[in-house]
C-alpha cells in the first residue's frame, strides 16, 4: 500500500485518548524501546495511579479526589493528554439491529502499523486516527493480545474509537479471544519480550495483573462480549460446537458466564463444568471444527452441522477468526465467514465488509471482492 508521508508519520504515533468531548491527538515520536505505557491502576472510586514504563525505569502519578482522570504523558515530553472518567465501563448490549454497515477484523497480535493501515484505506479512521465511518460498526473479532509488541498501543486506539464512534451514531465492537483469556489468566507463553523484560520487571507488578479489575484496561476487557450478534450475523472468536448448542446456551448466557470465569482461579474452574467448557478446545474462544480438522480432537463440521448452529442461533452466517486462512474466505456457501489471514505472507491485513446485504473481502489496498 502506498501512504503518503503524513499517513506515515501519523501510523507512527502514540494514542492520545479523550473520552469527553472525544477528541484524541497524536504525536509523531521516534519509537524508543524502552518505552511503554500507560497503565492506570483504580485504588478506589476517585483515587488511580497512572504509570509507565520509560527509560529504563517506572515513572508514576497519583490523582486523588477525582470523577475525571486527566494526564499529560509523563515519558518523555509530548503534549499527549489522556481523560477517563473513573466511572467504570459499562457492560454493552450484545444484540443489534438495524445495522447499515459492518467492518471486521481480526487477530491483530500487537501488529498496530497494519491494523492502522487498513482502517486508513477503509475510511474507518481519518488521518489524525478519529472515527471517520459514521454510523457503522467495526468488530475487532479477538485477539489484540499476544506476539507483536504495539498491543498496548492498540487497546487503546480500540479504548478511544469505542468511545468516539457513538457520537456519529456509529459503533466499536471488542470481542474476547483466546489470546484476551490467556493473559488475564496468567498464560504469558506468547506474549513479546518488550512486555515481560520492561514493565512488567521493573514495576514487579505480573503481566496478567497489569490487565486486572482493578486497572483501566482490565476493567474495560471484562465488559466485552464473547460472542455479538449484528443484524442476523453471529461474531465468535473461534467458533461454535455442536455442544455449546446442546447445553443450550444463549448468547447473553456465554457472555455473562465467560465474565464470571474469566475472574476465577485455576481451581475453581477446574472442578466447575460450565467454566471449564467455556475456555476449555470445544469453548468459543477455541473450537476450529467450523474451520478445519483438530486430528483425534473432532473433525471438521459438515454443512447440516453448521446449518443446525446457525438455525440455533436464528441467524444467516457466522463470522470467525482464531484459525488462519490464506485469505478471508467463505465457507458452507455463506454460513461462515473467516477473517484471520497471514500478515507475513500477505503483507497487510484483510477485512470482511458487509453493507447492502453482501459480503465483501476487503483487501490491504481497499480493493472490495464480493463473492459469487
């Protein structure tokens, strides 16, 4: 793809995150290693601690007596003000209708330059990375987490959009993945080393536990839905098995049990059933049967299975990431759709457009592909 130099410089910056009045700057920088950050840490209602990891060492603030948090960045000098209101998150309706248009994307692994560049070309973001596309939808289908080293960057350019798209009438939707529930379950085996060699040594503070109830980021990802429904088309991670189904589970009832697990210690979902289903290979954030074989595991779905899921959910096509495919594809003519492609092989990242009913691929340079 061909950016001009300012679109350059701009998938470059940090993001500034401004939550009234929506607005958000940005800065050019030249990136420094050693740099990382913010995390907001909640002691209470009106009391955080704001910190980073700069230079070698952990430089931190605490605000006191506030309903607003507001900070300049204090890592270096830049004029990058951050604002968030000490109310926590809410939790969002996991149903829509009436949706005019829907933009999604996933498993982006840290990789923030790409993700920037497709939301660029696809109008999705303006050249100062504020929401641009009005009232439609983007879904981020999971996995933020993990591999490349920009996650934090992206979490909160995904934190800031979510909060500026309503103001267009328009929505941003953050699925939970595999990768999600792996670090705030303390499973760091994929994380980069940025993350393990800087804040999380200097600060002794664990990585998981940097994502925790009690800090920003972590009481924002326990809002988000395992599974969303838009229009008539279902979002999952993974997938859906046939035994989800059979133990009869809505999705309100995934989404508001997935949260519970997600706050309970190994031994606790260990001998409790329904937690241990739910993040366990047959779960949503796990199962690949609508995609492909898992050996002696289970085999791939046959269309009247996945018809059968589809019917359950009273729904027209099913949306997946977790399991990579040469491009975003089309399966079961149309039953489900898979949008986790390659980055290395392709170059840039795909998406999967709906608008006017149809789908489209979306390429790295915008170039829409409508299926037959």
């Amino acid at each position: 793809m061909k950016l001009n130099s300012m679109r350059w410089s701009i998938s470059l910056a940090i993001i500034a995150v401004i939550l009234l009045g929506g607005i958000g700057l940005t800065q050019d920088t030249t990136e420094v290693p050693e740099h990382e950050g913010p995390y907001v840490y909640w002691h209470d209602s009106t009391t955080a601690t704001v910190f980073y990891y700069c230079l070698g060492e952990i430089r931190k603030q605490k605000f006191e007596n506030i309903d607003t948090l507001r900070f300049h960045r204090f890592c270096q000098e830049d004029p990058i003000k951050y604002t968030i209101t000490a109310e926590p998150p809410t939790i969002e309706p996991s149903v829509y209708t009436d949706v005019p248009r829907i933009f999604v994307v996933s498993d982006i692994h840290g990789e923030y330059e790409a993700l920037i560049d497709l939301l660029l070309v696809m109008g999705i973001i303006d050249d100062e990375l504020h929401w641009n596309w009005g009232d439609g939808h983007l879904v981020v289908n999971g996995d933020i987490f993990d591999r490349g080293d920009r996650v934090t960057e992206i979490l909160w350019l995904v934190y800031h959009l979510e909060h500026e798209a309503p103001l267009d009438g328009g929505r941003v939707h953050c699925i939970l993945g595999n990768h999600e529930e792996m670090v705030m379950c303390g499973d760091n085996r994929y994380i980069n080393e940025k993350y393990t060699s800087g804040v999380a040594r200097k600060s002794r503070i664990r990585h998981e536990d940097l994502y925790s109830p009690d800090m920003e980021l972590g009481r924002w990802l326990r809002t988000k839905p395992t599974m969303l429904r838009l229009n008539d088309i279902l979002f999952v991670h993974a997938g859906i098995s046939p035994e989800l189904v059979e133990r009869g589970l809505t999705i309100d009832a995934v989404n508001r049990k997935m949260r519970k697990a997600l706050n309970m210690n190994s031994s606790q979902i260990r001998f409790s059933d329904e937690p241990r289903f739910l993040l366990g290979s047959k779960g949503p954030l796990w199962y690949r049967g609508m995609v492909i074989d898992m050996e002696d595991r289970y085999a791939r779905l046959t269309k009247d299975e996945v018809a059968a899921i589809v019917e359950y959910f009273d729904v027209s096509s099913i949306v997946v990431g977790h399991t990579e495919t040469d491009l975003v594809e089309r399966h079961y003519d149309g039953l489900v759709y898979t949008v986790d492609v390659p980055l290395e092989e392709l170059g840039t990242f795909q998406g999967l457009l709906w608008e006017n009913g149809k789908f489209y691929r979306v390429t790295g340079t915008g170039e829409r592909e409508v299926w037959d």
